[in-house]
C-alpha cells in the first residue's frame, strides 16, 4: 500500500478527506479503529465508538465476555459486517466506513475462524495453497514447504481435514491464514476448539510463529490468561463499548473500570471511607490516591495475592471455604461486617474451615472506586488508578 | 488497487435466478390465464360433471399413496441403518432400485399379473374356488399399491440419509435426561428426520398428481389423464386448462404448506464431535422376520417386475425385436435426459444457491417458482410448453428445443431437493475464508462452494435423468414426429397388450437407470457426503 489519500468511489465528503490527510500522517501502524460502530439491528448496536490501533508487529488481544462484540470488530476489521458509524483503516487506506466498503478479498488480511473452516474437500498442501493461485505451481510448492516446516505439519500435506487433530487443524488453518503474508492476522478465539493442555502449548508456538513472521495479529478471546500471554496489549470489552486499551500489566495492576479489574482476575471489592489522606477499610488503610474529599464513600479493589492469612487465636475473621488449585490455595475469608475477601496462600499452607485468622495485607496494587459500584456495568466509574507504590 | 462495493445492489446471479423463475412459472401462468378467461358455461359443465369425481380420485389416490410410501420408506430406511444382519448391504441399494422402474412399467407387468385371467387370478381361483377375485389392479387399492411401490424410494432414500447423518449424541442426551428406550425414538430422532420425510413425501405426492403413465394404462380417472383425454380425444384445450388450474392450486397449497413445515423444523448439524449410531445386530428370529419384510417388498417393487420384463423381453428378442429402429429409441431416450439433466442442473444452480446462502423474501420466491414446474401434470407442461412457444418462437416448434424446455420445467424441482440440502451444507465461515484468502465472490463459488455441493449436485443430476429417460406424456405430446423414445414403445404397446413387444424397451429403460442409481448410493458417495458435514 502506498500511504497515499484512499482511493474510494463515494470519498466526496470533506470528513472523509480530511480523514484521509490525517491518515497519511500516521506511520508504522497498520491498522486504526476510528470511533467504530457496528449494529445488525439499527437500534441496538453491537459495538459503539470503539477507538484503538495496532502498529506493525504487534499482537493485539480483544478481551471480553461473549457476546461482548468482540468478534464483531474482528468480522468488521475483515470486511463481512458493515460499519454504521466511524472508519477503519488498514495500512493507510481506508476501508471502511458507512459509505466505503472495500471487500474482503482486496484488504489484505488473514483469519483464522474459530472452526478453523478448513475446505473439506481439500488436502493439507492445497487448503495451504489456496489463496496462492495465482503464483507459479514452484513457487507455490515453496511456500507451502516453508510454512509445513514452520507449523509442524510436515507429513500430513496429503491428509484431508477429517483425518487431522483439532491442533493440526488449527496450525493448517494458520498455514493458510499466513500463506499470502497478510497485513494483520486475525484470530477468532483460535484455542476454544482445543482441550486444555493442548491449548496452552499451542499459545507458545503460536506466539512463538507471529514473533517470528513478524506478524501483526488481532486475537479474540474470552480467557484472560490466554491474553495476558499472547497479547503485546490487549482491549478489554463489555457491552460493546472499550472498556480499557492498555499493556496486559496495566490491565490487571491498574485496571481502570470495575468490570475490568473483575475480569481480568479475581478481586475484592471493600467499601471503605476517605479519612484525613487514608481510606479506612475493614482490612486495614489505603492511601487516597485519587484525592477524595473526607467522608467521601468508596470501595477498595484488591487481589487475593495482596492478602496473607495467619491463624491467630480470637481473630475476628475466619476461613468459609478452601479451593485446591495445584500451585495455589485460595482462601475465602469472612470479615466480621460479612464482608467476603479471598487470600491465595501456597500450595502447601493448609488449614481448616472455621480458623480463626488475622489478614495481612500487602497493598501493591489496590484501586480505588467511587460507590456506589455495579460490579458488571461501568458507566459510574472513571479512571480512578492508584498507581503501585 | 481498491475498490468500494455496495452490497445492497442486485447481484448478476440474482437477475439470472429471477430471469429462470420467470422463465420457469410462465408456463403455469398461461394455464391459469387459459383457464380464468374460460366461458362460464364451460366451467360449469365441468362442475356439474366430471371434477368432483376426479378431484375425489386424485385426492384420495395421493392420501393413499403417501401413506404407504411413509411406512415403507421409515419403516426399510431405519432397518438399514439401525440393524446388521446378513445381505443388509445389499438391500440397502436394492430398495432403490424401483426407483428405476416407471409407474407405467410396473403398471403394464402388474395389468397382466393380477388382471383377469391373469397368472395371481388363475392361482387364487386354484384355492379359493371358480369366481373368487383378489384385488383388481384397476381399483383403489391396486393402484395406490402400485404407484406406491414405485414411489416409496424417496421416502426411503431421503430418511436413510438423514439417519446417517444424524449426530448420536441427541439420542444419548435423551436417554441421559432419563427418557425410556422408545421416547428418544418419538421425542428425539423422528423430529430430526422430519424434514427429510417432508421432503420425501412432498416428492412422492407430486410424483402422484402429476403421474400419467399408470393411471392412463390402469384406465384410473384422475385429474392428470382427464387433461390428456381432453386435449387428445376432445381437443378440448379450455376444459383441460380449468383441469390442469385445480391440480396447480393443490400442488401450490401443498408446496407452501410443506415449505412452511420444513422451514419451521430446520435443523443443523452439531458443532464438535459427529458420531453415527451403532447398528444393532439381530438375531435369527430378527433376521428372518427383516429379511423376509425387505424381500417382500424389493419382490414385489423390483424383482418380480424385472424377472417378468426379462423373460418376455427373451420372447421378443427371439422373434426378432431387436433391430435398427430399436437402437434410434435407445440414442433419442439417453440424449435427451442427458441434455435435459444438464440443462435443470445449470438452471436449478442460481435458485438453489440464492434460496439457501442469503435466503430472502425475494430468492425464496424464485425457488418456489420453481417448484411449480412439477406441479403441471406431464400433459399440462406440454401444452403449455407448446403453446408459448408456437407464440413466441414458432422455429422452434416441433425440435428436441421444446421437449427439453418442458422437461426441465417439469423436472427441476426433483433436482432442487438434492441441491438445496447440499448447498446448506456450505458454511459461512468456509466461504469468508476464501474472501481473507483473496478469492472475490465468482472465485469462491467456483473453488469452494461448487466442489463441496458436487455431490449433492451429482445426486441431482442422476434424479433428474432417471425421471426425464420414463417421461411419457409430455414427450407424447411434444416428440418432433418420427421421434420415438424408449418410453414411447413402450407405453404404444403395452396399451394394445402386447406385453412381450414392450418388455425390451422397458427393461432397457431399467437397466440404463441402474449405473446412474448405483452412483446415488454407492459407499463412496455416502462417505464423501459424511465427509463433508461432519
């Protein structure tokens, strides 16, 4: 692409040019959302004012629960939905807007669905070999060697879908994604098909290959830790709407909503009171980073590895419930007000339901939020970070 | 370099499908003109008459018919599928076989069989005493057997394949959700099969209405034949045309209902994991009782008829049957259902496509248009055919060119059935990842969507020149002069009685339907078809 003013049939709106001039200025990102707005239905939009870009290299995670509209930027991004409001630019060009459409054949992506939708009528070599028709049968034979030796599936070129795994599925639906060297890469929950273990050895070698292609990726998906591993930054949705734009540290150190910090990780919500230049909690002060007025109502989001137990003799607080994760125990824990916290513990430090135990609290990474506060919606609260001490 | 595309404009293929729509109903629309515009009188004379008795018989014929084909076919299709005993591989072709069997065919073997002082006559007369009479193939019940043994591998073939492909997994959560051992049957996998029983019957009530052969050999009034008398005896083309208007509206009440019914039943495959059912292996009571009930039927459908056919055609044969002319019928038939299969299948594409990848009100609409084609009884299409044709393109007039058009007017909807189930096998997803892949819209239906409904079109073309090799009517009607097809001699004679003149152009018929029936449901066409939706 040349990063020259788009070429559209229907560019005669002076928005769209002045548009197009901003574009040429940008370098090196390969993709921008601009204010984007999807609706199947014209009155319930699917995804609303969604800003964000993605520069050369990068991988960039969509994070949300479903039906959150995060495949909707994806299939928008790729050219099957329409937008209803804002723009999308890929490599300079604009390619979507209410009266721009350039169809998806021309835009130079690849994608990666979540049922992979592999062609069953074609072997491992020709599904990889599909969008490279119009290149030499030697050249062709080439690339496709190339990228059997990249995704393991040297071997297996003969095989038709039905006879593969879901991982070797998967990696021949990346070999065809990658085969024409695509712009952006987009990945439509890649491991949901995958059973656990396989899952997250896939994520390495994944993350591995985009790495090593150099490869600018978008990765939809509803598991936070399959994010926080892969992505370079990730976008965390609700409803719709851009929850939150940040480095997958930032997301879960200084998360800027309720339903982000809820999320991304497991969280306690404590309501406190703003005294003097502390917040006063049940489990003890925070510092007012946000500088609220005394008296003022608010909660305190902290993570259960912020809390240490120690059983003590005439505590206040005792343990409700034990869960066993392997590398972890988590504790939950009820306050004397009925308030509830949980304390991740190591492995090996058991003790029984009903000890009585005093808390330790370690604040590195607590927020603050004003009440009252809907955990699932966020339209109450601002950006509010405590940044870690 | 980029292009901006709007997606709202009609596409090229949608003014193809609905040019071929309106190609397609004109025919029907010039029956029902010729009709409306008719005189009173007529129309009252015909009331007063003849359509009270016709209508009654052709109604009551379909019921019957339809009946016993569900059985049968339900019924032979979940015993193939569900049970293993010994030669069930071979019956699961064989029941298709009748398939290849014309209704005039088996009407003609049977007219002799069980007519008067015919072989059955002469046997039951042994037992039962001089005057006793079994059942004449002339009356309700002989007629009804007989189109339903012709008939009832629609049923059959459209259940078994449904059965195949039907996920295990739905019966195993039934019976998990502590339903007993029949209600997964009832509540479960007769809902799931329901669209290909509409579908079947839906094929098996048309074939019925519109069938011309058996009833005119059999002397049944129904609707169909009075038409033929009445252009043929009367040349009466008005009250033929009021004739024809009665089975048009009951074909078109039909084909909306069973549209509405499948529409609301539609169901889709599962995502994950797709596991076909064990087949239960019977015992030898069981396996003498299943035997006995496939060989009963595939005998009488199938095996008794070809046994007659080849033992008559032996007769014929040696008193010199076989010569020249015999070979002229055998290259007019095969051409022109070859031309003609062609010609639906690249018609039917368009509408197919469209109704079942953007299904809206308008390429729906043009499907159903197509589906009126089968409702016009064989001599209906002709005359309408005909007419059109001396109207617009007098050339033509008398050439293979108006037989054809007929035949596809009158066949495609036989083919739309296998084509739209095989085309709903094509995923979204398949086809948007060909887009990403830098195929525009032409380049992906050629490398992707056509190679995954190839079989399904396969299956089409092969219904679709079985059906065209037995037309009788319409090439009656319509045969430029001298042109005699297979079907032709067969139904000449076999209307004067000469049961062993007609046998050699009947079994050809037969055996030339078997490679193309073998094709339909040869192991590899299963798989390759399980292939594709699992």
């Amino acid at each position: 692409m040349n990063g020259s003013a788009p070429h559209t049939q229907s560019g005669k709106t002076t928005a769209t040019a002045l548009e197009a001039m901003d574009i040429a200025g940008e370098r090196s990102s390969v993709l921008e959302l601009r204010e984007v707005s999807c609706a199947y239905e014209p009155k319930r939009p699917a995804v609303e004012h969604i800003t964000s870009t993605v520069h050369q290299g990068e991988i960039l995670c969509l994070l949300g629960p479903s039906g959150c509209g995060k495949t909707t930027i994806l299939r928008a991004i790729a050219g099957f939905e329409r937008v209803t409001a804002g723009s999308i630019v890929l490599s300079g060009q604009l390619v979507s807007s209410p009266n721009v459409m350039v169809p998806t054949e021309e835009r130079q992506i690849g994608m990666v669905f979540q049922e992979y939708a592999l062609f069953p009528h074609l072997r491992v070599e020709k599904n990889i070999a599909f969008g490279l028709s119009h290149l030499s049968r030697t050249q062709q034979r080439a690339i496709v060697d190339d990228l059997l030796t990249l995704t393991g599936l040297r071997g297996l070129e003969q095989r038709y879908p039905h006879e593969l795994s879901g991982g070797q599925q998967q990696r021949v639906a990346l070999a065809r994604a990658l085969a024409l060297r695509p712009v952006l890469l987009l990945l439509d929950e890649p491991f949901s098909n995958l059973d656990p273990d396989m899952a997250s050895r896939m994520r390495q070698d994944l993350h591995a290959l985009l790495r090593q292609t150099k490869t600018t990726a978008i990765l939809v998906t509803h598991d936070h830790d399959e994010a926080f591993s892969m992505a370079d930054r990730v976008a965390v949705l609700n409803r719709g709407r851009l929850e939150q734009f940040d480095t997958p540290e930032a997301i879960y150190h200084v998360p800027t909503t309720p339903f982000v910090a809820d999320f991304v990780g497991q969280a306690d919500f404590i309501s406190g009171v703003v005294a003097n230049d502390v917040v006063t909690t049940e489990i003890g002060d925070f510092p007012n980073t946000r500088h609220l007025a005394t008296g003022t109502n608010v909660v305190v989001m902290i993570r259960p590895d912020d809390i240490h137990i120690v059983p003590t003799k005439g505590a206040n607080a005792h343990i409700l419930a034990r869960q066993f994760k392997g590398s972890e125990n988590v504790y939950t824990i009820q306050l004397p007000s009925g308030q509830v916290v949980h304390s991740s513990e190591s492995s090996l430090s058991i003790y029984q339901t009903g000890t009585a135990i005093a808390l330790r609290v370690v604040a590195t990474h607590t927020v603050l939020f004003p009440q009252p506060l809907d955990a699932t919606t966020t339209e109450q609260a601002g950006p509010a970070a405590a940044s870690p001490p | 370099m980029l292009t901006a595309t709007r997606s709202h404009a009609p596409s090229s293929l949608q003014w193809i499908s609905l040019v071929t729509a309106a190609f397609l109903i004109l025919p029907t629309c010039y029956i029902v003109y010729v009709a409306l515009t008719a005189a009173p009188t007529v129309w009252s004379r015909l009331w007063s008459t003849r359509i009270p008795e016709l209508l009654w018989n052709t109604l009551s014929l379909a019921t019957g018919v339809a009946v016993t084909t569900l059985l049968l076919g339900v019924s032979l299709a979940w015993i193939i599928v569900r049970y293993e005993f010994p030669g069930r591989r071979i019956w699961e072709w064989a029941l298709a076989l009748p398939l290849a069997m014309p209704t005039y065919v088996l009407a003609y073997v049977y007219a002799h069989l069980l007519g008067l002082g015919g072989p059955v006559e002469h046997w039951w007369q042994t037992l039962m005493g001089p005057d006793a009479r079994l059942l004449s193939p002339q009356g309700f019940v002989g007629v009804t057997l007989i189109m339903a043994l012709d008939t009832f591998p629609f049923v059959y073939l459209l259940v078994r394949g449904a059965l195949l492909n039907l996920n295990l997994s739905f019966e195993e959560v039934a019976r998990v959700c502590g339903a007993s051992q029949w209600a997964p049957l009832r509540r479960v996998t007769l809902p799931l099969i329901r669209p290909a029983v509409a579908a079947g019957l839906a094929l098996v009530i048309l074939y019925v209405i519109s069938d011309f052969g058996a009833v005119s050999l059999l002397r049944y009034q129904t609707l169909t034949y009075a038409v033929y008398q009445q252009m043929t005896s009367r040349y009466d083309h008005t009250a033929a045309s009021i004739l024809s208007l009665l089975l048009v509206v009951m074909a078109i009440i039909f084909l909306v209902t069973e549209r509405w019914f499948r529409q609301r039943s539609r169901f889709y495959q599962t995502s994950g994991r797709y596991r076909s059912a064990t087949r239960r292996r019977a015992g030898p009571m069981g396996t003498a009782f299943l035997t006995s009930y496939v060989v009963v039927v595939f005998a009488a459908a199938f095996g008794i008829p070809a046994a007659m056919l080849i033992q008559w055609s032996i007769e014929a044969v040696s008193q010199g049957a076989l010569d020249a002319r015999f070979f002229g019928f055998i290259w007019n038939s095969s051409f022109l259902a070859a031309l003609a299969a062609c010609g639906a299948v690249i018609i039917g594409l368009p509408l197919a496509y469209l109704a079942s990848c953007r299904p809206s009100r308008l390429n729906l609409a043009c499907l159903q248009a197509a589906y009126a084609g089968y409702a016009l009884p064989g001599p209906v299409a002709a005359l309408a055919v005909l007419v059109l044709f001396t109207q617009f393109a007098p050339v033509l007039y008398g050439t293979v060119v108006v037989l054809l058009v007929a035949y596809i007017v009158h066949f495609l909807p036989v083919g739309l059935q296998s084509m739209e189930p095989a085309l709903q096998q094509v995923t979204p997803n398949v086809e948007e990842v060909a887009r990403t892949l830098g195929c525009t819209t032409r380049h992906t239906l050629r490398r992707v969507t056509l190679p995954l409904i190839r079989n399904g079109f396969i299956a089409a073309w092969v219904l679709m020149f079985l059906q065209t090799m037995k037309e009788l009517p319409a090439t009656l009607l319509l045969r430029p002069v001298g042109f005699d097809t297979l079907a032709i001699r067969v139904w000449l004679e076999a209307s004067e009685e000469y049961y062993q003149l007609a046998a050699p152009a009947a079994l050809l018929i037969v055996l030339l339907s078997l490679p193309a029936l073998l094709l339909l449901v040869s192991k590899d066409w299963r798989g390759r078809a399980q292939e594709v939706v699992s």
